[in-house]
C-alpha cells in the first residue's frame, strides 16, 4: 500500500481528519473542519490504483458487484484508518477517515466528569450522538478505555468496521467487525447475550432490528452503549422510537423509560484562533423527571430539564456553547453555526 501510505502520512502531518481520494479531480483533505485541496497531488493517472491496491481479492470481487465497501487499514506507524470506497459517474473514489493512533482519555477529550459517572453504571443504555465526523466513536472509545482502566468486565464491541483496537487490562475485550466476524449488528446482539458479557459496545443503531436488540440486551442487565446520526438529546429519542414499527413503539418507549441511562450529543467546532476544533456537548442523563416524560411522550420537555438540572450533571448545547463563547474559545458566528435552537441561543449570548 505504498502509495496510498505516502498520501495517509502527508494527510496526517497536515493536520487533517479526512482524506477525498477521487478520480479525476484533486486530492483534498479536511483540516480543522474546513475541506481544502492538498498541496501535493498523486499523478491524475495514478489514483485509480492508489484505491485499488488498498483491496483484497474479497473486496474487489464486492466492488464489481456495484457495492460500496466499508473497512479499516492499518498504516506501518501503528495508525488505522476507516475506509469508504464507492462509485461515482463510473469512477473510483475514496473517503478515509485518520484515527487517533492511540485511544485518548476523557480527560484528553476534555468531556464532563459525567461521562465517567455514565461509565460505571452496571447496565442501561448510553447513546453517544451527533452528525458524521464529530468525534463519535472517538468518545465511545475512551469510555471503553476507561471501564478497561477501573474495573474487570467481559466487554463485546460489535463494529463496522472495528476502528480503535483495544489491549486488555483490567478487563476481557472482544471485537467482532460486521462482515468478517459475524453477519450484523442485531446478529451479533443476540449472540453476545449467550457470551456473558458485561458491557456491549454497538457501533451504530441503524435500524428496527438492531435496536430492538440493544434494548433487550439493555433490559436484562447489561451495560449497552451505542450512537446515532441525532442532534439533540429529545430528537434521539424520538428518533429511536420513529424507526419502530407503530405496533411497536409504544413498548420501545415503556422500555426506553426503564433502561436509558443518558445521552451524549457532541460536536467538534473550530477553536477561535483556527488552530484546531473543540468539542461542544449536550448531556441528558436518565433522572426519574426526564425518563417519565419518555413515558408520557413528552420529549418535547426534555430541553426544559436539561436547563434546569444541572446538579445532575445535565446540560444543553446552547449552555455548553455559551461556556465556549465567553472563554474565547469559540466564536459567536460558530455558536449560532452549530446550535440545534438558534432563537434559544440568543437569550443566552
């Protein structure tokens, strides 16, 4: 994988997060959150095989099937990175997306106490949420990390693909990788439940399924944590239940109102000074105000609670954006940018 080594290395002494890889038009990369063209360019008649020869037989066979292929490879530094092949108009392109070479902490993170707090509870679900690129599965990690660090627990990652490659510690860790290891997410719930497990990471609820699921897994005794494409803490829940069948969403909701232990909304923003990106959270946590009206269909509420529990280590993305804002580390243009209730904004700023 010479080439496409020299690319990923020069990606990553750049700064960036992203590479688009695509024939026929420039190599460009995303760096702070801004996409801008790289200053050193593969030949154009090249690129086509800088892609393929990061491809195995398997999926190349996948790829003249007309799918899209999703996995991880790792660089000679030590580094992985996540993999999205796909066709455009006949042609080859390629997004990858540079890993942390090492797991952070939360500390590293600079994320709210609370995410340890959510850490250790013995079972329940834990939703870390937010829009592609903003440090997901990142967050994730590091809670993972720090349950490896504290206490001996059988934890089961089920991936696709696997990003951060996890060492023993305190606890036992399995990685499955959905493709390779097992058929799907749901497939590897139900499995993981006869495997006695103590923690299940999941790394995507994408569907019905795979959610009915996790909720299950969640109800008798585990701790699940998984993430979800949402904004906010009230639109998470009613995105998981809106993916229910309508027979079915009366029971997610009953369970949700038992079992969810909290939700983590992020973003990463610009740093004022433009030198790097900063994350701006929400934090819903599952108090008995907050998970009675999920029960009572009042998510509409939730944003209400969340100001005004702060002693439980609640709060808003505009309170957090706030706090960003008055210590200089992000700008106000950025604050209304990325706020997900800009008129609620402006009583704050």
């Amino acid at each position: 994988m010479g080439k496409m080594n020299d690319v990923i290395m020069m990606a990553r002494s750049a700064g960036a997060s992203d590479i688009h890889i695509s024939e026929g038009r420039p190599l460009q990369m995303r760096v702070n959150g801004k996409l801008m063209k790289a200053e050193m360019q593969p030949e154009p008649g090249s690129i086509r095989q800088v892609i393929l020869e990061m491809l195995d037989g398997e999926k190349l066979d996948r790829l003249g099937l007309g799918e899209d292929l999703d996995f991880a490879v790792a660089t000679p530094d030590g580094n992985r990175q996540r993999v999205n092949v796909f066709r455009y108009q006949g042609k080859l392109a390629a997004t990858i997306r540079l890993l942390n070479g090492s797991i952070p902490s939360l500390e590293e993170l600079k994320m709210p106490r609370v995410l340890k707090e959510l850490a250790d509870q013995p079972r329940g679900l834990i939703l870390v949420t937010g829009p592609t690129g903003s440090g997901k599965s990142t967050t994730l990690a590091a809670m993972i990390r720090y349950i490896n660090e504290n206490r001996s627990e059988h934890i089961i990652t089920v991936e696709d693909p696997i990003e951060y490659v996890y060492e023993d510690r305190l606890s036992l860790i399995h990685q499955r990788e959905v493709g390779d290891d097992v058929g799907s997410f749901a497939g590897a719930l139900r499995s993981a439940l006869r495997e006695d497990p103590d923690v299940i990471l999941v790394g995507e609820m994408r569907d019905y399924e795979t959610i009915s699921a996790a909720v299950t897994a969640a109800e008798t005794g585990h701790l699940v944590m998984s993430t979800l494409h949402t904004t906010g803490a009230g639109e998470t829940i009613d995105r998981i239940i809106d993916a229910c069948p309508a027979a079915a969403q009366n029971q997610i909701r009953t369970q949700l109102s038992s079992i969810l232990k909290g939700v983590i909304t992020q973003c990463l923003i610009p740093t004022a000074d433009g030198r790097g990106r900063v994350a701006a959270t929400e934090i819903l946590t599952g108090t008995d105000a907050v998970l009675n009206l999920i029960r009572e269909n009042k998510c509409y509420q939730i944003s209400s609670v969340m100001q005004s529990s702060g002693v439980n280590g609640m709060h808003t993305l505009n309170g957090d954006l706030c706090r960003l804002v008055r210590s200089g580390q992000i700008t106000v243009q950025n604050a209304y940018k990325y706020s997900n209730d800009r008129k609620d904004l402006e009583q704050f700023l």
